[in-house]
C-alpha cells in the first residue's frame, strides 16, 4: 500500500512538474496545431487533394497531428529522468525503500496521463473545426480515439522509457528518438493515406506501430465507411499487444547508480 | 560477533569493491558504534563516499561483509537510514515543502504524517518561511539544510553524512550543525564522511582516518591526539631530504615529522623554539610556516604519513 502511496507521490510530482513548465506544456500541442493549421490548410487549397477516402485533406490530417503531439508528449516526459539524475533527485528516490521498478511505474504513468490528456485536447481544439464524418456517431467515435490514444501513449511512454533507461545522455536519447520515432510519423498515414503508396513504402507502413493509431482514430473520426482503411479490430489488437510488450520492456530495466552517473 | 541492539550501528569487515581497475575499497573494515556522531575522514577518492553509499543500501560489497543496524543491506534497510549526498538531490523548481513531502512519501509515510513532519523540520532547520518558495530561490546554505531535514524526515536511526558542509560559507555550517544536533536524542547514530577535519574534531565522538580505501586508525579525537605535541607546525618546504626531516625530529620538544604533497608537518612542544632552528636547517628551501594548537589535522597527518611514501618521494 505504502508503495503505490509513493507511486502516487511520483505521480502527481511529475504531473506538477509539467503543468508547471507552461513552456512544455504548450509546446508539445501547439507544434502539431501549427501543422494542422497550416500543412491543412496549405494542401487542403494548394493542392486539392483527389485521392483521399473522404476529401478535406484538414480533416484527415487531425488524427496524424494526434498521433504527433503523442510523440512529442513521450519525449518530453521521458526526460525527466535525466532531469531528475542531472537534479540528484533520482539518487534520492534511488535511496528510499521504495522498488526502483514503482519508480519507474510512477513516472511513466504520468508520462501516459499527460501525453493522453495533451492528445485529446488536441482532438478537442481540431475536431469543432473540421469535417469529421463521425461514423459510428461522436460518442463513439471519442471513445474509440481516446482507447487509441491511450494504447498509443502507453506502447510510446515504454519505448522512451526502454530507450531512456539504457542511454546515458540526452543528447543521445533525444537523438534515438529522433531518428526512430519521427521518421515513423512520415510513413504512419499522418499525412497522407498508405492505401495509394508504392508496395515497399505501403509495406514498411503496415510494420509501422503509428499506422495502427492513425487508422483507428481515421476510422472513428474522419472516415465515412472504414473501406480503404486497416480497421479497428487488427488496429486495436496491434495496438494493445504492442503497449503491453513494450510497456513491460519499459520496466523491465531500472535505473542503476551507474545510470545516475557515478 | 553477531551485531546485536546494542552491537555496532555499522559492521564492516575486510570489504573490497573496485570500479574497473581501481580499488574504491581496499579491504576496509570498521565498527561504528550506535548513537552518537562517527567520523569517516579523508582526501577525496579515498573511499569514503562509496562506504556511504553501500551503508545506505544502494550498492553491495563485492566481497567482504557488510551489516548495516544488524541487517544485510538490502532495500528495506533504506526507511531505517537517511543519507544526505555530496550533491544535493533536489529538484530546484519544486517548492520546499513539496520536496520533503514527496521524500517522505517515498519513504513510506502518510501524506498527513510527511505533511506535519515536513512543517517541524523546516522550522527546526530555519527554512519554515521558505517553506513556499522554489528551491531554485534558495541560498546554497539554506539547501543544504533543506538536504538535512529531508534526510531526517522519516526520523531513520542512522544518518549519513556525505560530506554535509562542502561549499557552506562558516555561518550557515555553523547554523546547519547546530540545528541537527538540537534533534532530541533518540538514539540516532550519525555516520559523517568528510575532509574538513576541524570539523570533525568538533562535532565527532569517534572517527576512522581512511587512506587509500582502508581504515588506517580510529578512535575518539581524544584518543588519536593523545601523544601529539602541543603545537602543530606546517611548513611549505620545497624538497626536504629525509637526512634533514630526521635531524628535525631529533631536536629536543618535537614530535612526529612527516611530509606529504610538499607540506612538510610537525608537532611540537615549542614552536617558538623549533621554527628559527628549521630556518637555520632548510635556508631558503622554506617558503612559508603556519603554526596551530596541535588538533586532529595533525594526528591525521601523523597516522597517514606512517603509511605514506618516503619523504624525498612526495616532497
């Protein structure tokens, strides 16, 4: 009980830690936004997109600004382990009786709850703007976004935090992200739909995580039928094995006094 | 002998633990006695912070035994043992309150209980009307005692010291010990590692002189200066032969002399008489003299300088 207390403590200090950092907070929504905004819009009149399941290519690209703002979220809040090594504050936490491992749950469980929250606040501030079709009605269709939401935070918080227990420095995590997750964004379906791609690029979507969030939140939002889509019984299954394994990779390995720098 | 209530607070017995090639532990055994204020003093890198550090159960040994309040270090040893670290280990834009309530949470208590505690050590330690404020606003001083309220938040029976006072200007040392050794007694045992042996020598019951990952001595301050002189001299005196070092020590009222890192040190009963003798000895050779009541510096230097190289060696 006293461990999920000190869980809870985490928890709420890394929460308080962001909602605090109001640069942070905005930035990681607002950089997405400015895409929807202006990608949008740009496309949207520049080029008039024609092969698009349902037009209005601002609308299609809500749920690629989504999954975006879920990547920045994961980053963001994975390096707060640095912060709290560069701080001396891990060695504190490391030096208490509480379980290196109830650490880590706190810290990514805030890590989850503020990438979610940031991702539908997203949603929120898009979705009055667009032409959402809202296929399986607007309840519904938030329900199916938000459980695609969080299985993508969940599966994006274990991946920063594998990565963020094993590397060193922030540049170096900062860089792994960058090359892993961001190119990830390009081929996911974010910007543009993987049904009309050449075979090799619609192949290394299909083996994309992203693609699978971007799909289901497509299909409940923007999509007026889920035809030309992946659908939401492969994209949540995929989903839902991903974030447990790589939730558990996420834990499996915890920071040691050699991570904290000594 | 098993470590009992009243056995040793800290039992360690011939420990030996490397970091790649270099021993941080070389065969370091000690007995730190409960209650009261122990001493773990030495230069940096001999060893004494990676003691603490296996003391507070966040390393093993890798050979060698360790017990800790009668117990194997392991983690639940970690709610009876509070460490204040070398560094501090805040988060400056926490508030500090915030940060001795998250630290008591994560050390088991209640959030009422940690909340009230919290309250009692800011204001033990001075810092209750900074109780709001950023840590980040606080002086150097002033987060060090934070440091220490934090670290006797859970009210552990065994404190640790890593070196508590390092960069505190006098005042704010002066204020900081003061109000840790107002905390009534409880039977707490405080282990202190430090190089600041004035210190020591004030606030120590007994102490261990480490060198080179090993104890060397140990004993009551008393009981380590016991045989010095009365003064203690300290000469920069560039390059002393060990002919002149033992023709020095050979002079009526002085006592052991030594010479490390190009101090030459002395005891001595008269160091009116002993310094213009030294002049006439070494000539130009001296470039300054400091002369001091003879303190636990001086044993130190008298115990270390036994094992040190010969004196031509070092000079």
């Amino acid at each position: 009980m006293s461990a999920a207390s000190a869980c809870l403590a985490l928890f709420e200090r890394d929460v308080m830690a962001v909602t605090r950092s109001r640069s942070q907070l905005y930035s990681t929504m607002l950089t997405p936004l400015l895409f929807l905004v202006f990608l949008g819009t740009g496309v949207s009149r520049g080029l008039e997109p024609s092969s698009l399941p349902a037009g209005n290519y601002t609308a299609y690209l809500v749920a690629g600004v989504v999954v975006m703002t879920a990547v920045f979220s994961s980053t963001f809040s994975s390096a707060s382990y640095y912060r709290d090594r560069d701080s001396g504050l891990l060695r504190m936490l490391l030096s208490s009786p509480l379980g290196a491992r109830w650490l880590l749950l706190g810290k990514s469980l805030a890590g989850v709850t503020i990438g979610v929250s940031q991702a539908v606040v997203v949603l929120a501030v898009a979705a009055p703007f667009v032409d959402f079709e809202w296929q399986y009605g607007v309840v519904r269709g938030l329900a199916i976004s938000f459980a695609a939401i969080l299985l993508l935070n969940v599966m994006l918080g274990g991946v920063a935090q594998a990565v963020a227990t094993r590397i060193t420095s922030m540049q170096g995590f900062h860089l792994v992200m960058n090359l892993v997750l961001f190119p990830l964004l390009f081929f996911s379906g974010a910007f543009f739909p993987v049904a009309n791609l050449p075979t090799w690029l619609e192949v290394l979507a299909y083996l994309n995580p992203l693609s699978y969030a971007v799909d289901a939140m497509e299909v409940a939002t923007y999509a007026d039928s889920s035809e030309g889509f992946i659908g939401l019984g492969i994209d949540f299954a995929v989903l839902g094995v991903l974030a447990a394994a790589v939730y558990a990779l996420g834990l499996s390995r915890v920071p040691r006094l050699s991570w904290s720098g000594k | 002998m098993s470590t009992t209530a009243t056995g040793p607070a800290v039992q360690a017995e011939s420990i030996i633990h490397a970091y790649g090639e270099r021993r941080a532990l070389d065969g370091f055994t000690v007995d730190v006695p409960r209650r009261g204020v122990f001493g773990l003093l030495g230069p940096n890198g001999s060893g004494k912070s990676t003691f603490i550090t296996m003391v507070a159960a966040m390393e093993q040994p890798q050979t060698g035994k360790l017990k800790v309040l009668g117990e194997v270090p392991a983690a639940g040893l970690r709610a009876r043992v509070g460490t204040v670290f070398q560094e501090n280990a805040q988060d400056p834009n926490m508030r500090a309150a915030e940060q001795l309530l998250l630290a008591g949470r994560v050390f088991g208590m209640g959030r009422e209980q940690a909340r009230s505690r919290a309250e009692a050590l800011l204001g033990q330690f001075g810092l209750g009307a900074r109780a709001n404020d950023p840590i980040s606003a606080l002086s150097g001083g002033m987060r060090r005692r934070l440091e220490m309220a934090r670290a006797l938040l859970h009210d552990p029976d065994l404190l640790l010291l890593d070196e508590p006072t390092t960069g505190v200007d006098p005042g704010e040392r002066q204020a900081l010990w003061a109000a840790l050794l107002d905390t009534p007694d409880r039977g707490r045992t405080i282990l202190l590692a430090t190089n600041d042996l004035a210190e020591a020598d004030r606030v120590c019951d007994a102490v261990a002189f480490i060198r080179d990952g090993r104890v060397i001595a140990s004993g009551t301050p008393a009981e380590l200066k016991r045989g010095l002189r009365r003064e203690a001299v300290r000469v920069g005196w560039e390059g002393p032969s060990a002919e002149q070092l033992a023709q020095a020590a050979a002079w009526p009222g002085a006592g052991d002399i030594t010479a490390l890192e190009g101090i030459v040190h002395a005891t001595v009963d008269d160091a009116a008489a002993f310094v213009p003798r030294l002049f006439a000895l070494a000539g130009s050779a001296i470039r300054s003299v400091t002369i001091e009541r003879a303190s636990l510096e001086d044993a130190y230097f008298q115990y270390v300088n036994q094992r040190a190289p010969a004196p031509e060696a070092v000079a």
